[in-house]
C-alpha cells in the first residue's frame, strides 16, 4: 500500500447493535493507520457526534477484537441529530441537534466519517452529507433488509443462533410430543425466521410478508400427526401478522427512529395451538440472544472486507457512498440508493420457493 495524504477519518456505530461491529471498526482502523491517516471513534453513534464524545483509535485499541460481540465504541438508537430527544419534567420534546453534530465534525477536523449502521443510521447519514459532512456508509443489521446490499453483517450470526436454538428445541419437543414455538426479531422483513427456520427444520416459519391462516398451522401440525411425527417446531419473526390480525405491538418510544417495539406474536401462535389442537404448546422468546456474542467466521469475514473498502472509499475521496456486496465482489452505491428500498421476502426467493418444497409450511 502506497502513502498517501494524512487524513482524518472519523468511525460510529448507530443503532441496535449486532455481531461484526468490532470486525468493522477493526478493518477500518488497521488499514487507516497503514495508510498514514488518523482514526477518531465516536462514542455511542450519533449521540457522541451531537455531544463531542470520542477517542482516538490506534492498532493497539483494535487488536484482539475480531471475535468480539458488541462494539468497543458503544452504540444508540436513540441519537438521531435530526430527531433529539429532550426531556422536559414528565414530557419528551423532539429537537433538531444537527448543528451541533457539523459542529463537532469540523472541531474534529474529519476529512469523513464513517457511520457503521442499519436502514436509520443511513437516513441520518444521507441527511448529514446534505450539509456537506462526507459521509461512509457501512451496512448492519441482523434483518439483512437492506435492498442495496446482497448481505449485512449480522445477519449470518443470527442466523446460526436461530438454527442452534431449533437444533436444541427439536429434542426436547421431540422427547415430549410438545408444538414449541420460537419467537425471533424481524420487524417488516422475514429473513431471520425463513433462513434460520430453513436451517434449523422448523416445520412452520411464519413471516411478516405472508399474513397467515390460523387454519393452515393447525392443518399442519395434526397432519404431521398422521405421519407419524408427534411434535412440531414453530419459527415465528416478530412481525408476522394473521391474515384478520394486525403486528403485535409490545410498546412505543418516540426518542427512537422507529419508535414501534414489536414481541408477543410467538405467545398469541402457541395459545392459538394449544387451544384449537389440544396439543401441548410451549414458546421461546430469542430476542437478544440473536444479537450479542461472537460473529460467525462468514460474518468476521465480511466485516473486515467493509470496513477496508470504506477506507479506500475514504481515500478515493467517494463520499455519499455505503459499500455493499453484489454477488461475491464488494461494490459501493449511492447512500440515497441504499435508503430507498428495503429489501423484503419476495414469492420468487429461492429460500422461500426451497422451503416450500420440502414441505415447510408459511401458513398459507
Ligand atoms: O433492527 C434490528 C432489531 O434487532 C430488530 O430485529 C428488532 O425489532 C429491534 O432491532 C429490537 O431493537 P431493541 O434492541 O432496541 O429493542
């Protein structure tokens, strides 16, 4: 690698957190530094931007994490510089801190700053970059519902925790002629449930792009009966509605970027069996076991491929661009591109169509 220009490249982390986030920040840095610029870590996403909290970041502070869940630089969901919440007594009022964010940015003397982060943190970035920050995007989030890229980091972690789980849930359902039913994230995209329900052989994968019939689970689950098969395993995102019903709302809050907090879909689905099969039910709530912990080698591998690709974007001087995966190669698009699109389960994936093939049921 040739030397270049020192520059000064800032480094955040937005949103839920997920496994690969140190990946990134560890594939960005070593690179950074090799190439003679100076790496600034912004402390709990956008949050640290608005309030001037941050540290530098050398090889030594990024040596050691590859393998390590969560992220060294923190990271919230609750710091959008255009949506900021305050709290005044009993109330919450919404302020525009974006000022303060440019503010810092420029104290800072970045040259870019590369926000690491799902569907939010990129409609946050589109919007800084309108104020002439020069913006990186990197994409996360365990849903991989991101229509610019062919996969997010995150994703594939989740994903073998959801297979191990039903790995682990077909003995004991098996041992004890039980229905169980697995609750996993997925808000408005079924990727988790469809891949990790494909991988883990769940009989019935429930998503939010298909509304279901309670018929049609009950339908299955006794027909498995008949042949033979005394237990059944279902896998049901968090967004999955019946085709008469509405989402499950667990509750609101307006300091996030989507303030709706889904859960309770996987206790409606087992009371709904046990009472119309007579068959005894059980439910598992996953929720953020999905999240923490180490990423999967497929998920170390991408994130590190990211976050250099963001440096040589960085040093390229291309600003106002995510990188993604197109096929197996690492490619960039336009951050307006990436937002404007989420990328949903569709008839023709071919997980789906595979799945429906060996007999799975979507409650259809
Ligand atoms: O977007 C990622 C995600 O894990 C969703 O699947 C889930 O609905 C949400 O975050 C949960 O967010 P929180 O941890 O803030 O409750």
């Amino acid at each position: 690698m040739s030397k270049q220009k020192v520059m000064r490249i800032g480094v955040l982390t937005g949103g839920g957190d997920c496994p690969g986030l140190n990946a990134v920040i560890r594939g960005v840095t070593k690179p950074a530094q090799d190439y003679g610029m100076s790496v600034l870590g912004i402390l709990d996403g956008f949050e640290g931007l608005v309030e001037g909290r941050a540290r530098e970041l050398n090889n030594e502070d990024v040596s050691g994490i590859l393998a390590t869940g969560g992220t060294i630089l923190g990271s919230s969901n609750k710091g959008d510089p255009f949506h900021w919440p305050i709290q005044k007594e009993n109330r919450i009022e919404i302020a525009d801190k974006s000022t303060s964010a440019l503010k810092n940015y420029k104290a800072w003397n970045l040259d870019a700053l590369i926000a690491i982060g799902g569907d939010g943190t990129m409609h946050i970035c589109n919007k800084l970059g309108d104020m002439g920050m020069n913006m990186i995007g990197v994409p996360k989030t365990i849903d991989n519902d991101l229509e610019a890229t062919d996969m997010t980091f995150g994703h594939d972690s989740a994903v073998y925790i959801v297979a191990t789980s039903l790995d682990r849930l077909h003995t004991t359902a098996s041992s004890h002629h039980r229905v169980i039913v697995m609750e996993v994230m997925g808000r408005y995209a079924g990727w988790i449930a469809l891949n990790g329900g494909l991988a883990g052989g769940a009989d019935i994968i429930l998503i939010p792009e298909i509304p279901f019939s309670w018929e049609k689970i009950y339908d299955k689950i006794l027909k498995r009966e008949l042949m033979g098969k005394k237990f059944s395993l279902v896998c049901v995102a968090e967004g999955a509605k019946p085709r008469d019903g509405k989402m499950i709302v667990k509750g609101k809050d307006i300091k996030r970027h989507d303030p709706i907090q889904l859960g309770g879909i996987g206790e409606l689905v087992a009371k709904k069996i046990e009472d119309n099969t007579g068959r005894e039910t059980r439910v598992t709530v996953l929720g953020h076991l999905q999240r923490g912990g180490s990423p999967t080698p497929y998920d170390r591998i991408l994130s590190t491929k990211f976050g250099f690709f963001a440096i040589e974007l960085a040093l390229q001087r291309k600003f106002g661009r995510m990188v993604a995966l197109k096929g197996s190669e690492i490619k960039n698009v336009s951050i307006k591109d990436a937002i404007s699109k989420q990328k949903l389960v569709k008839p023709d994936t071919q997980a789906l169509i595979a799945a429906k093939a060996i007999g799975i049921s979507f409650g259809e």
